[in-house]
C-alpha cells in the first residue's frame, strides 16, 4: 500500500471523527503526527466508541491471542457439576492395646462384646470463589467498522480470547488468596530462617548480623536455607500435630508434598547452589511451583523479596474479633497438598438479545469453591529477623 492510498483511508474514516472536517491528511503523510497525537489525548471510553469509523482496509488487523498461563497447579482439586460445598473428613490414630492372646489367665473374662466407636473429625467449606464476567457484541455497528466477514470474526475471537484470558487471571488470583490465607493459617509458628542462621552463627561478641539483602546472596546461608527446606519436607512425613493447628495428629506421604517458592528466592539458590556444582541433584530443591508475588507485585522492575514476599491479612473486619496477620519477607511454604484447595463447577454462559439496540449480552459466570484445612501440614519459611 502506498502512503496516497493510507492518506485518502485516513481521510475517509478516521481523520473527520477525531480531527474534523478541515482537516486533511497529506500524501505524503508528513502531517500524520497530528492524528497521532490527538489519538494519545483521547479518553478510554471515546476511545472506544470511534471504532465506528474504523475501516479494515487501513492496514491488516493483528489480535493478540496470547494465553495467560499463570497457576499454581497444586491448588486445583477439581470439577464438578453439581453440588455446592466441600466436605473433608479427618480422624486421629486408632487407640491400641496389648495383646492378651500370648497371656490367657486361667478365670479372666475377656470381652469381645463391647461397641468400639470411632471419632471423626468433619470439616464442611462452603466459602465462595465464583465471579461472572459479561460483554456485549453489536450486529449492525460492528460491521460498517469492517470491510468483510474475516475481519470481523478476527474481533469477535478476540473478545473471545480475552474472555478466557480474564478468567485464567481470575482463577490465578483466586488460587493466590487461597495460598495466602493458608501461610496466614500457619503464620504463628512460621519458620523465621535468618533469625535462625544468626542466632546460631552470627551471635558472637563482635559478630554481624546478616541482613535479609546480604543473605540473598550468601552462599552459606543460602546452603543452610536449602537444608532447612529439605529437612521440612522431611518432616511433614512423621505423625505428629506440630506442623499443624494441633487439633488432630496427621502425617503427610512424601508424594503429596507440594512446595511454592518465590521466584527471586527459588533464583538465589539455584544460581549460587547449582550453576557451579557438579553433583546438583545433592543440592537440588526436588519438585516445586514459583511464584513471582503473593500478594503484591511491588513497583520495582525487578522482583523484590521485600515487596514480593509481603502478606497482610485481616480477618473479622468492623468485629470485636478483628485481626491482622502481617507477614514480611516470605520465600516459600511447605504443605500437604491438601490443605488447601480450588472446587470449580461447571461453567455456564447465558445470553441475551437487545432489539432496540441491535447487539447480543452474554453472561458468563464461573462457580466454584476454596478451602483451607488447617488440621494439614504446612510450614511457612521467611526472611525475617526478628
């Protein structure tokens, strides 16, 4: 296409809406600086509403489909398309006793009459994850903005695409407040890993504390902080109740322990654990997901652990049992793969047609549930210091 014949496509469509009547685009485009700059200062929603005036001859149309592949794939459990809540049952060890069939005494009764019962401990979660999402596609509008049927269904897929796109993120976002109100479950016994390094080797007279930026690029801690990792995921193996909220013993089988990492820590460990040994499945963190925030992503180009790994949480808002978890420098957390989790059930989308106006509403709403069950392990791990 040569520059007259954008010049006179510009003329005919866009340039009149936006710039007026008098105004005319050169041949040469030498003046085309003007309707740049006067697209820049348009609103969103003008914006918008000049794709009336939009003609596909100017130039090809390109749509980006790209996928949203954020998620922790850890937190799914699965899909349903009926019922509306999550049940989990739990109970403790069985109680033994001795075995008397070795020592039989000679008039003893032994009673094997009485009902032994059985204790469970049953946990219903009916706390809501479900959004809808809704969008509008016009019949007549749109095609006086297109000059043909391709074109056209090239913006119809879009809208499409970003449809799927807003519920990948919205899915992401909901797994990651999932996440985090697990690590604020176990917030209190959380394992603060440069108070520990300290108190055990920089407690000295004369000794200097590590800070959290020196430590994310000393290698001894870093070699020390992937020990304490791997101890954890260790002991989430033994029957216990200390890794949990202490109700009910549990145990968890070295196949369902899931490990999220903050992408910036997960880094420091791999680039001065692993990029110059030689046996690096010795120093190897085994299976884990990354995650480059948990709560915000901060304003810094570069993730920041400082930013990155912050978490707050209120619980009980405007109550008398109002309470906030706050939560600084968090690297990662070991758990049980299920003591949290997303239910979603089966989407649905409904639409509707607007005769006075010409255009279809769609309505498309995504149901579903979360958990977080704190009689399972978990063990969150931190850089602080204090």
């Amino acid at each position: 296409m040569e520059y007259s014949q954008i010049a006179t496509a510009l003329n005919q469509t866009l340039v009149p809406n936006i710039l007026g009547e008098a105004t005319v685009i050169a041949d040469d485009l030498s003046n085309i600086v003007e309707l740049g700059t006067a697209i820049g200062s348009l609103t969103a929603d003008q914006l918008k509403d000049y794709t009336g005036a939009f003609v596909g001859r100017v130039l090809d149309i390109w749509i980006d489909e790209r996928i949203y592949s954020k998620n922790i794939n850890s937190i799914f459990r699965d899909y349903a398309e009926y019922g509306g809540i999550v049940q989990r049952v739990k109970s403790g060890l069985m109680e033994v006793t001795d075995d008397v069939s070795t020592n039989l005494q000679n008039g003893t009764t032994y009673n094997q009459d009485a009902y032994i019962g059985f204790s469970f401990d049953n946990k219903v979660y009916t706390m809501d994850a479900g959004f809808e999402l809704d969008w509008s596609i016009p019949n007549n509008m749109w095609k006086t903005a297109f000059s043909s049927v391709m074109e056209l269904m090239k913006l119809i897929g879009y809208i499409t695409n970003r449809a799927e796109q807003t519920i990948r993120a919205n899915l992401f976002a909901t797994q990651l407040a999932t996440l985090r109100q697990l690590i604020c479950t176990h917030a209190s016994g959380r394992v603060k890993l440069l108070k520990l390094y300290n108190d055990a080797f920089n407690s000295g007279e004369g000794a200097t504390r590590l800070t959290a930026a020196e430590a994310e690029n000393d290698a001894a801690f870093l070699r020390w902080a992937l020990q304490q990792m791997l101890l954890a995921k260790a002991a989430l193996r033994d029957i216990s109740a200390i890794n949990n909220d202490g109700t009910i013993v549990t145990y968890t089988p070295e196949e369902d322990v899931d490990m999220v990492l903050l992408t910036k820590f997960a880094s420091d460990i791999k680039v001065n654990m692993q990029s110059d040994v030689y046996h690096k499945d010795l120093v190897a963190l085994g299976d884990y997901e990354e995650l480059n925030f948990f709560q915000n992503r901060g304003t810094q180009k570069l993730p920041d652990i400082s930013a990155c790994g912050e978490i707050k949480q209120t619980t009980g808002a405007g109550t008398a049992a109002e309470a906030t978890t706050h939560i600084e420098k968090c690297v990662g957390v070991v758990y049980d793969k299920y003591a949290c989790g997303m239910t979603m059930f089966a989407e649905r989308t409904t639409s509707h047609y607007n005769a006075k106006g010409d255009f279809n509403n769609y309505f498309r709403r995504c149901p579903g549930h979360y958990y977080v069950d704190s009689r399972e392990n978990a063990i969150v791990f931190t850089l602080e210091d204090e």
